[in-house]
C-alpha cells in the first residue's frame, strides 16, 4: 500500500458492478433525504457530504477503505473478490 496512490486515488479500480449500482444509488438516496427531510440543522449538511462521497465512490469504481483493507469486488480472472498485495 502506497500513501500517495491512496491520496490521489490512482489505484487500480476496486468496485465491482453491482457494489457500484448500490453506492450509486444509496448516494443519491442520502442526498436527496437530506434535501427534502425535515431534520435538525446539522443533519441534511451531514447527509449530503455522506451521500456525495458515497456517490464519488461509485462513479470512480475506487474505494479507499477497500484500497486499506485490501479488498476488490472488481471481477478479475473469473474471480469476484481478491485479496491485492
């Protein structure tokens, strides 16, 4: 694990499809609650930062969490998760 590749995600991409469609639309599903909810001050700013980041994680198809833990659900080879080194 590279820090520098951490911090300017250039990692090989590590969401595979249906993790992608999920982070996708649980991401905009945040943001749009924390739009139209009635919730304290706090809450909808705290939903919608969520949310986007969520969402950034499905449009890159990189997670840094499964960068840390070294985890992919990107097919490679046949083979739905791998452990990367």
């Amino acid at each position: 694990m590279e820090v520098r590749k951490l911090a300017t995600l250039s990692f090989e991409k590590n969401v595979g499809p249906p993790d992608r469609v999920f982070r996708l639309l649980s991401g905009a599903g945040l943001m749009g609650a924390g739009c139209y909810l009635a919730l304290p001050v706090w809450a909808p700013i705290v939903m919608s930062v969520v949310g986007l980041m969520w969402f950034a994680t499905g449009v890159l198809s990189k997670c840094s969490i499964y960068y840390l833990l070294g985890y992919s659900t990107c097919p490679v080879s046949g083979q739905p998760f791998r452990k990367s080194t």
